[in-house]
C-alpha cells in the first residue's frame, strides 16, 4: 500500500483558559444553534458531499487566513497607514473563527472528510525581490480585490439560499466578517497609487490577472463537471446555491466587483 | 518537564476516508494559481460521493487532487449541489 501524500487536514482546540478567552472575543460563535442539525431525512450520499464541502470550506478558510497574515506582515513592512494595517489585522481571527464554523458544520454532519494537502504549499508568496510596498500590492491585489471581493457577492447569495438555520447563520457570520475584507483591497489601493509608477500598476495588473484566470479555470471546471439534477436534500445540509445560478451570478460579480474597480485605478488587466 | 495538563478537544476530524478523499495540491503552477474565500469549486463532489460501502474500498485508491490554485484565495462557496 503507498503511503498518502501530503498531511491529514485535522484541527484541534487548547481549551481551558485559552479556548475561554477566545470565547470571549467571539462569543456569537456558542450562541449558533450547534445540534439542531437533524440528518435523518438527508441521503447518505447527499451527507458526504455536504461534509465534503464543509471541510474543504475549512480549508479554505485556512487558506485564507494564512494569505491574510501574510498580507499584513507586508502592509507593516511598507508602513502602510496604522488605521488600514489595524483594519487588516482583525482578519487572520475573523478567517480563524470562519475555519471553527466550517470544522463544527462539517463535524455537525457527521465529521469531517480527509483531505490532504502540503502545508509549505499553501498560499503564493509574492516575489521576494520586490519592495516591502510591491510585496504587499502583489498579495493584496490577489487575495483581496480578487478574491474577497469576489467572495462577498457569492457567500451573500449563498447565505440566502440556506433554508436551515445553522448554516444560515454560519454564512450570515462570514458573510458579515467579509464585507469589510472585500473593501479592504481597494483601499490599500487608494492609498498605494500615488506611489506607483507604471510598472508598478502593470506588475499588480498581471498579479491580478493570475487570480482572475485560475478562479476562471475553477468556474469552467464547474461548469463541465456540473450534474443536471438538482438533489434538494444536499442544498439542505451544504446551504449552496445551484451551478447554474452560481455561475451567472460569479461572472456578473467578477466585471462590477473586481474588473471595474481595478481598471477605474489603472490597474491594467488582460484577464 | 511536560508542560502543564489541558483538556484540548479535536475541533476537525476526517472520520470519512471514503471515496472523498482528496489531495488538495496547492503548487505554484500557473494552471494553479488561486486563494480565495470564494465559494469551493465543485470539486468532484457529484462523482465521489458514494455509499458508504463503496466508501471503505475506494479509501486507498481514490486519491484525486482537488486543486485549490495558491492564487486563489477566497470564499467561494461550492455549488455543485447536484448528484450523479
């Protein structure tokens, strides 16, 4: 038997007096309506699925909150304005506590699903030999004007389309933390420009067009590999809109919430 | 010296090795390339959400990569809701 790639996505918590205070930062997080979930009427192939997604929700969330520490160090090192790099620091614990949400969904289903991934592997680094202020727009403009941009249209849609209220209000919590996330990229903008030159703006324009093509690829993938029947019991315990509606509404956001915004800046974009 | 005694508890535990297994490679490949809460990718939730029996079978077998490119990083949510 081959040994697996890749390391086990688990997680655990400290407890004690660490897991109190944590609490205490967040404590919407144990007033959810945790245990209410009854799978009784859901289909043990529409409960896979659902715990699938859930942990690779995790892990994504993971992901994030890495890209976010990441993009803080650097708006420290460029000395970006103290109030824009405080706004920023909230979001490795807002990522943190949508990683909790996500591992207690998918653990309300049944448990999570393995998922095994390289941990050196998890985010891109922006280039090492660009300047504390190129470092940051590099990463911000990929995780932020991209990606939580975009994010935010989609999880509201998402967040409607949840008929439960665990998941509903599980999405309302990410969805409310993420709205300051999708702004966040442009304002670090309004305030880089000045002190860009051209390349400068090319260089975050081609960063851009990187994220905007893989989250293209994804969406294609999607659309080949979607099924035609719609099975209600999953939308039920995942809480997702249907591909149809996902992806009409994905490419909609992608023109008004990041195409626009960058090129209103002079951010060039070919993607 | 141990350090002191906690009551730590497992917040995620992958009790499904199934046919849900997945290898989410992350490369820097510009096939690859995204971060992003945006809403998962449909995965391959349709094909290889089996039945439980078929799930302890295919535990091993079943490798497949998911790819979450490093570039994206986001919340997409996953809508592939439908099952084959």
């Amino acid at each position: 038997m081959n040994k697996p790639r890749g390391e086990l996505f688990e997680l655990e918590l400290f407890g004690d007096d660490v897991e109190r205070r944590y609490r205490r930062m967040r404590p919407e997080v144990e007033q959810m309506p945790w245990g209410t979930f009854d799978t009784s009427g859901i289909s043990e192939k529409a409960l896979v699925i659902a715990r699938k997604q859930w942990t690779l929700a995790a892990f994504q969330e993971h992901r994030t909150a890495i890209a976010c520490t990441a993009a803080l160090r650097a708006l420290m090192e460029c000395r970006a304005p103290v109030d824009l790099v405080a706004l920023a620091a909230r979001f490795p614990l807002d990522e943190l506590v949508h990683v909790e949400l996500c591992s207690r969904m998918a653990m309300e289903l049944g448990g999570g699903t393995e998922v095994r991934h390289d941990p050196d592997e998890l985010i891109l680094d922006a280039p090492a030999e660009l300047s504390p202020l190129l470092r940051a727009g590099h990463m911000i403009v990929r995780f932020f004007c991209v990606g939580e941009a975009l994010s935010i249209p989609l999880l509201r849609s998402t967040w409607k389309a949840a008929r439960h209220p665990l998941p509903r209000t599980v999405l309302g919590r990410i969805v409310r933390d993420e709205a300051a996330h999708g702004t966040f990229g442009f304002a670090f903008l309004d305030w880089a420009l000045p002190l860009l030159s051209e390349d400068d703006r090319t260089l975050f324009g081609a960063a851009a067009d990187r994220a905007i093509s893989a989250i293209s690829r994804q969406w294609e993938s999607i659309r080949k590999n979607r099924s035609a029947d719609y099975d209600a019991s999953v939308g039920d315990a995942l809480g997702w809109m249907q591909t149809d509606s996902y992806l009409e509404l994905a490419a909609r956001s992608m023109q008004a919430r990041v195409r626009e915004p960058l090129l209103l800046r002079g951010i060039p974009l070919r993607a | 010296m141990l350090g002191r005694k906690r009551k730590g508890r497992k917040l995620l535990v992958a009790t499904l090795g199934v046919a849900a297994v997945s290898y989410v490679g992350c490369g820097d490949d510009d096939r690859n390339p995204t971060v992003a809460n945006l809403v998962g990718p449909p995965l391959d939730s349709g094909a290889d959400a089996k039945d439980a029996s078929d799930a302890k079978d295919a535990r091993d077998a079943d490798v497949k990569d998911v790819g979450f490119p490093r570039d994206v990083v986001a919340n997409l949510v996953a809508p592939d809701l439908g099952v084959e």
